[in-house]
C-alpha cells in the first residue's frame, strides 16, 4: 500500500500535535476548534488507505486537560486556580477515494474554571455542544516518504454563546467559557511530514481558523486562530510512539461586545491579541483489536511555556491526554 512505510501511528501522534498545542486555559473559548481539527486530520491519515471503495468509519474520543493558574493579572484583579476540559468527540467520515474523505465531527464539551475575582473564589462550569466541523481531507503522497495533507472545512455554530452567569444571570459568562463563536468558521490545515526510514519523522503544521466579520446575534465576532507546529517521532515499536513538539498559537482580539458581558478591564484580555509557546513531549499509542477496530491513547506533558497577553496572566497545563476508539 502506499502508506506502507509511514508511522501506523501518526494518527495520535498529530492528535497530540494539534490538539493540545496550546497550554493556557485563557485560549478555551477556541479550544474546540483545535481539538476537532486534529482529530479529524489525523483520522484521515489513519486510515486512508483502507478506504478504497466509498468506505465509512466512525471515531469516539474522549478528552482531558488539566491546567493550573501561576500568575495572577497584572493587579490582582483575577487569578485562576484549578481549571479543567473534558471533550467527548464524535467523528463519522466517508472516504470516495484512498486519498481523499469527507467528515463530520461533533463535540460535547465542559469547561470547568475556579477564578478568584477581586478576592473571591468562584467555581464556574459550563457544558453542551459546542461548534461542529464539516471538513474535506485531501492526501498528496510525495516521494522520498513524504506526505503534504490539505484539509478545508467550516465551523458551523452550533455551541453556545449565551451560557448565563450563575454567579449573577443577568449576565453571560466571559467569552471563554461560551461552547461556540456564534458565526460560520472557515478553516484551512496543511501538514508535511517527512519519513527518515520506519523510525523517525519530522512534521510541520499550519492551521487558521478565520473569522468572516460576520458579527453574531450577541454583537460580536472571535478572533483569527493562527496555529504552528513543528515535531519530531521515533516508532519505538508498533505500539508506541514518543513524539517532542515545538508549538505556537496566536488568537487575535475579538470585534464588537456582547452587552451581557460588557467591556471592561477585566475583559480587555479578549479585546487583544494573545499568544502561547510551548515544548512538550508526548506519547502516543495504537492498540488493534481487530481489522476493523482499533484503540488510540496519548498522554502528554508540557515541559516549557510562555505566555504573551495584555494582562499577563498565566494559566499552566499541567499534563492532558486522550483515548479513542475507531471503527472502520
């Protein structure tokens, strides 16, 4: 087959890659978006030589990550403590070609956050559905062991942007604890990956998720998602995969105001661009059960972050990790 001689499990490997690629719980109110996208990305490389006759297949992933506060804003005037992201993700996908698929994903998610405000320690959860993805996946097959995969889709929203304060329902959580944008998404993804032998790989990732200027019925759009990556795996055996990672992501401030939110100081953090670096190695693993059913897990753990935003608060993850299961 063509993918012969290509890691049998780059799947989690780029799962680890895009997913978790960021290690702040200040960049929530996109997180979604990412974990998606790498799923789905990542399946399509799984699995795309398999499907040669119109086949289908289905994905159920579950998610977690656990970050934790380190530095308060610039004042004092909020700090987060323990703060947690569960995702559980549904992908269905049909493929017409060995090199081409098309896929929906949908995702359950909640967002756990304790804040202290001006003093006060709140404890704010919210959970639902959030964005859902429709996405084309196209593999090019270069030679020298080399991959170029471009995936286009749209952000439909379907998440919610009206999750009510508990604290005070007169008002909507922060932007980032909403499960959606409110707007039609486009996204683009492009991955190279470049095979040294059967054991070693180096890859690069682009990927943006853009907004339109359409403003949402709350009166505000998101920000442009930009996200880099760069890693290299070694195949340990047929099961294992450790991976290291060099990732960038970058969200642009967000346009308009949601008037049961307001602006104020304490939301200016949204209204500007924020950035997070980081290096984290990571290990990924495929089990088969079967020629039709496989289990995926990846761990992770992040060994250096930086952060740059308007109020220099920082939010640290602590470790992240996935399990999945595909039939096929």
């Amino acid at each position: 087959m063509i993918f012969k001689n290509l890691n049998p499990i780059l799947s989690i490997q780029i799962v680890g890659l895009i997913i978790f690629n960021f290690t702040s719980f200040i960049f929530l109110e996109n997180l979604q978006a990412k974990n998606l996208e790498s799923q789905s990305v990542a399946q399509n490389e799984k699995s795309s030589s398999k499907f040669l006759n119109g086949d289908w297949a289905s994905t159920l992933d579950y998610m977690y990550f656990s970050f934790q506060g380190t530095r308060p804003a610039n004042g004092n005037i909020y700090d987060f403590e323990d703060v947690q992201l569960d995702l559980q993700m549904f992908t269905l996908k049909y493929s017409p070609s060995p090199l081409v698929n098309y896929s929906a994903v949908a995702t359950y998610q909640t967002n756990y956050a304790e804040t202290y405000f001006l003093g006060d320690l709140y404890s704010d959860r919210t959970h639902g559905i959030s964005d859902t993805l429709l996405k084309r996946t196209e593999v090019f097959v270069l030679p020298s062991q080399q991959l170029f995969i471009l995936d286009l889709g749209l952000y439909l929203p379907t998440g919610s942007i009206n999750e009510r304060n508990q604290n005070n329902l007169a008002f909507n959580y922060p932007y980032n604890m909403q499960l959606g944008s409110g707007t039609f998404d486009p996204m683009i993804t492009t991955i190279y990956m470049k095979n040294f032998g059967v054991k070693h790989q180096l890859g690069a990732l682009g990927l943006a998720r853009l907004r339109t200027g359409e403003t949402n019925r709350n009166g505000y759009h998101l920000g442009n998602d930009w996200t880099a990556s760069l890693w290299y795996s070694y195949l340990w055996n047929a099961y294992l995969t450790p991976s290291l990672k060099l990732n960038y992501r970058s969200i642009e401030g967000l346009s308009g105001v949601d008037p049961l939110i307001t602006r104020n100081i304490f939301m200016e953090f949204y209204h500007n661009t924020r950035s997070v670096w980081d290096i984290t190695p990571t290990l990924a693993a495929k089990f088969p059960i079967n020629k039709n059913i496989s289990v995926q897990a990846m761990v992770a753990l992040p060994v250096w972050q930086r952060f740059s935003n308007i109020d220099d608060v920082e939010v640290e993850t602590n470790w992240y990790g996935q399990l999945g299961i595909t039939v096929q």
